[in-house]
C-alpha cells in the first residue's frame, strides 16, 4: 500500500530554489487580533462554493471556510488533512481513512456521506464545478463505513491526493446544493459581499489543535496594483499579493513592510485561439512566438522577478521539465516569413488585455511593436479588470491568461490543454497530446513517466496557441507586524492558505 504523505510526487524540485520569504519567527505564535487582506481581482460572481472558484479571492475564502481530504505542505508534498490516510495498492482504487471527532461550523461530524456527496457533486453538470473534467475520472466513489470512502477511478492516476488538496476539492455538508460557507475550516463566516467583502471570525472548534490564531480576517479586492500597494503603505490593509515588481523597491523603502518572493510557475500568456481565423493559422501562431523578446519580458517587465519560458506550462525548475526542446527566440526574420507564407501581410486584429493579467499590457506593447515590423498590424484594446474574465479570456482570437501554479504537471495538463477541459484556452484538440496524458497518469515506470510528460511539452510548444514568454515569481507585500509566512509555491499568500497561519504580533 502507498501512503501518499510519503511519497514525494509534487514538484519536489521547486524547494531548493526559494529565495526572499521571511521565516518563521523566532518567538511563539500570539492568538488574537485581526488583519485586513486585499487580493487583486474581485467578481460580482465570487462564491461560497469550492466547486466554483475562479479567482484569488475565492480561493483563499475557500481555504478559510473549508478543510479538503489533503493538503499541499511547505515541501511541495501532498499531506494529510481530514483524511488520516489516503492509499492504493493499484492507483485505481484508492481507500481514504478520514479523521474522526471533526465537526461543521453549524454542527454535525464529518463523515464520509459528506465526502462521497462533495465528491460526486463534480460530475453533476448542472453544478458548473471548474473541476467536472477530471472528476470524470471517479468511476465510483463510496462509503466504506462512517469513516471510511473508497474512491475507484476510470484508470490509474498516481497524483490523486494532489488532486484532492485542490481548493476546489474542499468538503461541504452533505446534501447542500448551494454551500454556504458551512465548512470545517479554521475559521466561520461572519459576512460576504460577492464583489465587495469577506469577513470570517476565528473557529474555536477548528480541528488543529491551536489553531487559527488570529481572531478575524476581512478579505477585500483592490485590481488596481498601485492603489493595492498604497493601502498597504497607508495602513489600511496588512498584506497584499500580486506586488508588481516594479512597486518592490516602494514597499521595501518603508521599514513597517516588507515583500516575500517565490519563484513559481504561474504566467501570464497569450491565448491565439485555435478554433477561428487568422488566430488559428499555425503561420499566426508561429509568427506570434518569434515576435516575443523574452529577456526583455523578463528584464523590463518583471525586473527580474521572473523565469524565462518556451511556450508550455512546465516550469525549468519542475523535475518533469524537457531540457531538450529548443528555446523559441525573438526571431523577425522567421516572423515575416510565416507573416509572407500565411498571407497574414497587415491582417489587423486586437490584442485584449488589461490589469486583470499581470504584465498582459506591456506585452501586447512588445508584441505590436515588433508584428509592425513582420508585417502584422496588432492594436492593443485595453478592458477594465472588471469582468475581464467573464467578458474577455477566451473570448476573442487574441486574449490574455493567468495561470496560477498546479502541484502536478497532470493537473496543469488536464485543466488547461486536454481537449474537453472546461478552461482549454487555445481551444486546440491533439488526440496524441490526450492519450498520452491518460497513459501518464497511470505509468508507474518513473523514467517512462518523464519521457511521455516531455513529448507532451514538446507537442504544446510546437502547435499549441499558448505563448508563455516567462514564469512569474510570487511577491506579496505584508505588515513586519504579521508573523508565520511561509513559502508556498503553489500561488501568492502561502498558496492561499496563509489565513490559520499567521499572527498578528502587535
């Protein structure tokens, strides 16, 4: 049997490369006080539902409202959470041991109804869950006695605790179609604003001894970086994320403040959609790819805070990375050829981006400014971050993303380039690309492995619209008042899930 808390299957080689986060303080944690956290986006469709979550914002709600089955540690290991145990002797049928005595906010314990119901409410389609694509792979999910749920998929997937320690994975009440913030978390709803404001108090019942240890958070969204950072400065707000590199020197100059940074794998790309002319035109998308200046992404956009990438989503420091594809170059030459061969010569067509993207509009700058030299004529239309995802992503033939870190290259894969995800956003189809990706999950030769996530990268790189010209260090800003953050690499905020672990030492 595999116990999944030792086995290091999570991007065990990001660790080594952290640099700049305060460590734990040196004194003991203090209980009490309250803190005011600011994300950058906001939504009028924020949710109490985990199945449902889309943003920053809702994310680490979620976390705050909810426990899930696992959880992704400091280590990049997927670790217990309200499941003791999660194992499998085959990676298809997997035998889940929950941990007994916890309780909902509003009462009642855990058992495992309430995770065979928050499992199975995936595959219902009317949910709209943003995880309905790889529940499919739960064949069965079901109650193995009060305490135990054994969980059977369509085939073998050895990264299912990761999967399970997804936010969107968090277990609600049985039999509540519309989850209302009735968790088991580390803290309890106080007030929501979808749009406006979060507000939750401390969990005296929460089922980690000691823990919260601050008493009430209240979670809002400034979109606007600067405005994020002034509050910041002002007092107004304790911590921060999505610190544009270049507000770091104005926030490092106060001695009140300081910025944690992460390397990770989050980006920022340009999405040519597939599925419509001339975005779709392999000419299109090869003339796009030679007009990116990476280094200068790197040097002038992101002053450094980032790791130059070649158009897919696996990061150089991830130990499934494939070294072996060639580096995609700024190439004008190369660019007016596929320009001259596709019949693109002076094709205009808009490039929407805006705030809501970190450094989207800066490169649709670089990229206009170079596809007027390859012979595209590329007009930048700035969009408000307000509705920026429901209105704009995926949208239109040129739009921008943002790809907040996975734990699993599968995760990342099946989310947002296996050809029925809900978010593929190229809207590309490769058959070779999905079949590879279902014979990975199940290989349990780890070179093998390796070598089938390699072609995949090399398949996306060479016909996929995604153009990822880096990868995004993390950098929040936070009040040196507030103590107990940690690296995390799987999204700004200790992936998140800084809210049980901080205090406030004022």
């Amino acid at each position: 049997m595999m116990d999944f808390s030792r086995r290091a299957m999570l991007l065990g080689g990001l660790s080594a490369g952290l640099t700049g986060l305060p460590a734990m303080g040196a004194a003991l944690p203090k209980r009490g006080g309250s803190i005011r956290v600011a994300t950058q986006s906001v939504s009028t469709a924020d949710t109490l539902d985990p199945a449902k979550g889309a943003l920053s914002t809702d994310y680490v709600r979620h976390y705050m409202l909810y426990s899930g089955l696992a959880r992704i540690g400091h280590d990049l290991l997927a670790h217990p959470s309200l499941a003791e145990r999660i194992e499998s002797a085959d990676r298809t049928t997997w035998h889940v041991a929950l941990r007994r005595g916890v309780h909902f906010h509003h009462g009642g314990e855990l058992t495992s109804a309430d995770v065979v119901f928050s499992l199975l409410r995936h595959k219902d389609p009317k949910l709209g869950s943003k995880m309905a694509s790889l529940a499919e792979q739960f064949a069965e999910v079901r109650a193995d006695g009060r305490y135990g749920v054994v969980i059977r998929l369509t085939g073998p997937n050895a990264d299912l605790p990761a999967l399970l320690a997804q936010s969107h994975f968090l277990i609600v009440r049985h039999g509540v179609d519309r989850p209302d913030g009735n968790g088991t978390g580390a803290f309890r709803l106080a007030e929501f604003k979808p749009g406006i404001r979060t507000v939750v108090v401390r969990n005296p019942d929460y089922w980690v001894p000691g823990k919260p240890y601050l008493d009430r958070i209240e979670l809002i969204a400034i979109p606007d970086e600067v405005s994020r950072i002034n509050a910041l400065l002002a007092g107004d707000v304790q911590l921060v994320n999505a610190v544009a590199p270049h507000s770091t020197r104005r926030v490092e100059a106060s001695p009140a403040h300081a910025i944690a940074t992460t390397p990770s794998a989050l980006y920022s790309n340009l999405i040519a959609r597939m599925d419509r002319l001339p975005s779709g035109n392999p000419d299109f998308i090869a003339a796009l790819k030679h007009l990116v200046d990476r280094p200068l992404v790197k040097r002038a956009l992101f002053r450094g805070y980032a790791t130059i990438g070649n158009d897919q989503p696996i990061p150089p420091f991830h130990p499934y990375y494939n070294p072996a594809i060639p580096q995609t170059a700024l190439d004008l030459d190369r660019a007016k050829w596929h320009v001259r061969r596709g019949g693109l010569q002076n094709v205009r067509l808009p490039i929407f981006c805006g705030p809501a993207v970190e450094g989207s509009v800066d490169m649709a700058s670089v990229l206009q400014e170079y596809g007027a030299r390859a012979g595209l004529d590329l007009a930048i239309t700035r969009v408000p971050s307000d509705g920026y995802w429901s209105t704009h992503w995926m949208r239109h033939p040129l739009s921008f993303g943002s790809t907040n870190p996975r734990p699993t290259a599968d995760l990342v894969f099946s989310l947002f380039y296996k050809s029925d995800a809900a978010w593929n956003e190229t809207g590309w189809k490769n058959p070779r690309f999905d079949q590879l990706l279902l014979a990975a999950r199940g290989e349990t030769n780890e070179a093998d492995r390796k070598a089938m996530y390699g072609e995949m990268q090399q398949i996306v790189h060479d016909q996929c619209g995604s153009i990822i010209p880096v990868f995004i260090s993390l950098i929040d800003g936070h009040d040196r008042r507030l103590q107990g953050l940690n690296p995390l690499p799987m999204g700004g905020l200790m992936g998140y899930q800084f809210a049980e672990h901080v205090w406030w030492a004022a």
